[in-house]
C-alpha cells in the first residue's frame, strides 16, 4: 500500500500553496485564508486538497527512492 499523507498534512500544504498562489498571482487574488476561500466551495477544496495530496506523494516517492 503506498503511503498517503495525514489530512493535516494535506491541508498544511494547502495553506502554503494557497497563500504562496497569491502572494505570486498565479491565480485571481484572495484577501481571504485558505479556509474561508473554500468554505463555500466545497468541490475546490476537495480538487485543490487532492492536487497537494498528489505533490506530498511524490515528493515521497522520490526521497524515498534515494534513500
């Protein structure tokens, strides 16, 4: 079975990438935290949490086949 991160790991990463976004404007700006942003979306907030999970994942992976 591979190794999935924890829900707060998922949703740590999401606020970084979150706020991250847009501190860069790589998408339309937000003035509100990560979870009032999704708070009325909740399909978003699945996608965008799925999208992190996928990046946890494979930064595991790949420090897991160096080591």
């Amino acid at each position: 079975m591979a190794w999935r991160p924890s829900l707060e790991e998922v949703e740590a990463a999401a606020r970084v990438l979150a706020t991250a976004g847009n501190h860069h404007r790589w998408w339309k700006p937000y003035k509100k935290s990560y979870e009032e942003m999704f708070a009325t979306d909740p399909m978003a907030k699945s996608e965008f949490d799925g999208i992190v999970e996928q990046m946890l994942m494979a930064a595991h992976e790949a420090r897991s086949a160096t080591t």
